[in-house]
C-alpha cells in the first residue's frame, strides 16, 4: 500500500441519513454493513441513505458497498444518480455449504 495515501485518509463518525456535511466532501467511499442495517428501518430509509451518500461524493466519485442484500434490494433506488452502477456476488464456494447468505459487491459512480 501507499504510505502517504494512507496518511491522506481519515474516518468519520457520523449519522449517515443525515451527516450534515457540504456537497462533494468525497472522493470516495465505502460501506460494510451499514446499508444491510438500515434497510431494516426500510425502503424509505433506504433510499435516503443512498441519496445521501450520492450528495457527498464529488463527481466522478465512486462508492464501494460490501453488503448481504442482493440487488433486487440495493438496485430500488434512482439510478439516475449514478454515471455507472455495477455488482457482482463474491462468495467463496466452500462458505457456501458453511453459510446460509451470500456476499455483494456493488461499485457505483457519481
């Protein structure tokens, strides 16, 4: 890895249906887990999670999500926020027969 990007990063903490934070703030970001959590409190939730990240990523920023929900889940928001929306299941074989789920990887580009 590259040491002076890593010096470059840092971690925040914050409500992401709300972050409170100006437009285009990012570059990049990257979810695991927090998605699979709040589409619980459901598709409205969802969506406004979703929207959210889309405000924060500059143009052209991506967004990596790592979650448990298959598309017919994660696809229901507008994907005309999107220049470029890709997914793909990444499960290892051999977990399968140990585990009752699957993995996602869905890349998506402001």
């Amino acid at each position: 890895y590259d040491d002076e990007f890593c010096r470059r990063c840092y971690y925040l903490r914050r409500d992401i249906l709300c972050t409170n934070m100006k437009d285009a703030s990012f570059d990049f970001c990257i979810d695991k887990g927090t998605f699979d959590a709040v589409v619980r409190g459901g598709k409205e939730k969802s969506k406004t999670y979703l929207d959210e990240v889309n405000r924060l990523l500059v143009p052209g920023g991506s967004f990596i999500q790592i979650s448990q929900e298959p598309p017919e889940i994660v696809c229901f928001a507008d994907s005309s926020l999107w220049k470029d929306y890709r997914y793909k299941m990444v499960n290892d074989p051999a977990e399968m027969e140990k585990h009752d789920f699957e993995y996602w990887i869905y890349h998506m580009v402001k």
